[in-house]
C-alpha cells in the first residue's frame, strides 16, 4: 500500500513528534519487508528523511501438508521410510529423536518401546524423515509421532502432536515359481 500523510508543524519547532497509524495488507506474507519513509522539510527548504524497515511478524504455526503414510495404514513394508511435509520451514534445531525427542517411532502395544532411528530434514526444510536404524517386525502396530517441540522458524510450535499410527505387513513369503519345474 501506499499513502502519505502531511503534518505541518506551526509555529516552528526545533522537535516535534506524533503519532499515526496505518495497517499493514491482510494479504501480507509472513516476513514480508514493509518500507516507511519520513521525511521532513524545515521553513528554509531542506529536506532531509529516514527509512523504517519492518516486517511481518509469522504467528501462524506450521500444519501438516502431505504423509507418506495415511493414519492406520496397513501391509506397510518393514523397511519404511517414513516423511511429513509441512507448510513451511521448520527449524533444524527442533528436529530430534530419542526418549525426549521430537519426533518418535513407538511400538503401538502399550509399552511405548521407542524404535532407534533417525530423523532429517530435507533441504528445503519442510519435510521430516525418519529412518528406522533396522528393520521393523512383522505384523506390528506402530506409532510415529512428531511432538509440538517442532517449531517453524519463528518458534512457532504445532498446534498439537501429529501421530500416524500403522501396522507392518503380515504376509508371509509365497513360492511364485521353481526352476527347474517338478
């Protein structure tokens, strides 16, 4: 947006100072720079002037956009690679595993047994990986879960855990074919 505002200042001062408001676009993105120039010019002519630079604070927290896993997915393979992608950066430093962790991976059958793993961020910083150290066991429930501590880069916390809970594949093994045949 744009605008001015003229303040004539009778009788002259050496100082003088007010106050205006002015509203910042609904449409403004989170950390967009917005400019605010001052100038001034004094009964002889001369100018002289200041630019405020200022930006939109991000209050919004960031939300899950995409899973790789939909929540109580089934026949999902023991060696998973499990990815959330958000709506915005997220900050590196909040990206953590282990029992205090962030982001978890537990055995769904009440004791909570956390599965060793892994979590990353991709380069953009909107996607969470987690890559479980070994292989899962078969025919288990699951339950990945990445706690409020995640914040985006303005320390804004999720609203609540995101929890995907799934179940590894019970299929066993099938002979499809032998060779030489019987």
């Amino acid at each position: 947006a744009r605008g001015s505002l003229a303040l004539p200042v009778s009788p002259v001062q050496s100082q003088f100072s007010t106050t205006f408001n002015f509203a910042v676009s609904s449409s403004a993105l989170p950390d967009a720079e917005i400019m605010i120039s001052c100038s001034a010019k004094d009964a002889t002519g001369n100018v002289g002037g200041t630019n405020i630079k200022m930006y939109v604070a991000d209050t919004v927290p960031p939300v899950v956009v995409s899973s790789s896993l939909a929540d109580n997915a089934t026949n999902v393979p023991i060696t998973p690679t499990l990815t959330v992608t958000f709506s915005e950066k997220l900050s590196a430093d909040t990206i953590t595993t282990g029992p205090a962790g962030s982001i978890s991976l537990a055995v769904n059958d009440g004791t909570g047994q956390l599965v060793a793993g892994a979590a990353s961020l991709s380069a953009d910083q909107k996607t969470v990986t987690f890559a479980p150290s070994a292989a899962l066991t078969k025919a288990t429930a699951y339950q990945l879960t990445i706690s409020i501590a995640v914040t985006d880069l303005s320390a804004n916390h999720l609203e609540s855990d995101y929890v995907v809970h799934f179940t590894t594949d019970s299929t066993p093994p099938a002979v499809i074919s032998v060779i030489p045949a019987a």
